[in-house]
C-alpha cells in the first residue's frame, strides 16, 4: 500500500454496520497522532470524539497501515 493512493474500498452493498476506530496516542507520540487523524479525515471517517472514529465499511487492512506508517 502507497499512503497517498490509500483508500477503504467501499464498493459493496452496506451491511449497516459501523466500523469504530479508537486511538488514543500517547503524549509523546502528538505529532504522528494528528498526522494519522488527519489522513483519517481524508479518509472521510466521522468523528466521534477526538479519539474515536467511525466508518460504514471494513477499514482494518487500511488502519493497521496508518497505525504501522505513523
């Protein structure tokens, strides 16, 4: 995977499930912690609270790679 051609492959029928993504990075470690928000931004993931986010489809392959780059 190339993180800018990086995307959630949304092709099939919703199951009407939500995906939640919580991520919640030490102090230290702020600087890749708001990189990683921001791609999940561009991601077009909601936002539930600073640290929590949601998204309708399967998006594990595509956060283990975000959290394994930042």
């Amino acid at each position: 995977m190339k993180l800018a051609e990086l995307e959630v492959d949304c092709s099939g029928k919703w199951d009407r499930k939500w995906w939640v993504v919580v991520a919640d990075v030490p102090t230290p470690y702020k600087p890749r912690a708001d990189l990683f928000r921001e791609k999940l931004k561009e991601l077009k993931f909601f936002v539930m609270q600073r640290t929590v986010w949601l998204y309708p489809y399967d998006p594990r392959e595509e956060v283990e790679f975000l959290s394994a780059y930042f």
